[in-house]
C-alpha cells in the first residue's frame, strides 16, 4: 500500500515549456487534489476533483489544468510554464469530500522553472 | 473569503513544555478543521481531524479544540520532545490552509 504517488520528484523547466506532473492513489479514494507550497504562504488549492469524472477551480486555477484520468490517477498540466510557477506541488487524496474524512499527501514534486 | 491565520510563525521552546499552537479563521461556516504536521522537505501527515459538531480530539500527547463561534482552533502538546520539531498547519474545510507554525523543540 503505497498511498499517494507523486513522479517527478523535482523538475526543472525553461520560460514556455509545458510538463504534468503524476498523481495516483492506491486508497480507493473518491476525491484528489492539487496544492501548491510557496514559502511563507502556506498550501493554496490549484484544482480538486470531488470524484471520478468532475474537476473544479481551486483557489489559483491560472495557467493550470487537470485531468482525472481514473478514480486512481489525477493529473497536472503546465501548458506553457512561468518562474511564477516555481513551487512544490503536492497531491493529496480523501475517501470523500466534505468534512469526515481525512486527507493524504504524497511527498511534493519541486519544480523550479528558469 | 475565508482566511486561515497561524500565530506565531515560528516558535521555540526547552524538551518538556507544554505549548498551544494557535489557528484562527474568518468564516465560522465550516464542516471540518485539520491539524498537520509536515517535516522538512516532505509532506504533510495528519495528526487530528475536528467536525463542525465536535469541540475537541485527542491523540496520545495532542489535543486539538475548536471554537466555532470565536474562529479559533488551538493544537496542545503535552511534554515536547525533540522529535516534535516540525511546521505544523491548520486547514479548514479540506482546502484552505494557514502558512504554518514552526515549532523547534531543543534537548
């Protein structure tokens, strides 16, 4: 039982290129996430999705997009990346959205973007 | 809009005292209240999950307390121990998190 699985680990992109970042979950989760980490400033949610099939904004959607592929696998695209974007990113699964459930985090990706 | 705040930013305390971790939030319409704990370079693990209807949860040497209606969530730890040193961070409702608490504990 691995828990949430993030690939890469660290990254390093150039101004414009585009990359996704992996996540999957072994739980049987219903609901995943996408935070980014920035010094100082805590985690603030990029996308969620409550279950297989459904996707929304989170609270810094910009230049991002996301793609539940199965009720295992939830993805982060970076269409055409910014130093804006330079952050840890983590993944983050619970059996259900709304308030009994725990969540849990993989282990970040860093991405640094030059 | 809500704002999760945690004060102090940072906070250092001699292995055996007690300590109150402090998270306060803007909007008392919440359904759940997380503690966490992430070490350096990691990610975050859970230590205690409060519902809107419970006022506290307790596990081993935390116990974490909610006030609703004041916006307050306090995290105590009894008799620190070094291995305790790490960001701890409050969430509310699931996705909004404060910026941390970093709590050394020095032998």
């Amino acid at each position: 039982n691995a828990g949430v699985t993030q690939t890469p680990k660290f990254q390093v992109l150039k101004t414009g290129q585009s990359m996704t970042l992996q996540c999957a979950q072994d739980m049987n989760h219903n609901s995943m996430y996408w935070y980014r980490q920035d010094p100082g400033m805590g985690l603030r949610l990029i996308y969620y999705s409550a279950s297989e099939g459904t996707t929304d904004k989170g609270e810094v959607p910009n230049g991002y997009n996301v793609s539940r592929l199965n009720k295992r696998e939830f993805s982060l695209r970076l269409e055409s990346a910014a130093p804006s974007q330079t952050s840890v990113y983590f993944c983050a699964s619970s059996r259900l959205a709304g308030g009994e459930e725990t969540q849990y985090f993989g282990p970040g990706t860093r991405l640094l973007v030059l | 809009k809500q704002e999760v705040t945690q004060i102090p930013a940072a906070l250092s305390v001699p292995e055996g005292e007690n300590l109150v971790l402090n998270c306060s939030f803007t909007d008392s319409a919440i359904y759940n209240l997380q503690w966490f704990r992430q070490d350096p370079g990691k990610g975050l693990t859970s230590l205690l999950l409060i519902q809107s209807s419970q006022r506290e949860q307790t596990s081993g040497r935390l116990n974490a307390s909610l006030d609703k209606s004041s916006g307050r969530s306090t995290l105590y730890i009894a008799a620190s121990q070094p291995g305790d040193s790490a960001t701890y961070l409050c969430a509310v409702n699931d996705m909004r998190f404060g910026a941390g608490t970093r709590l050394t504990v020095k032998p």
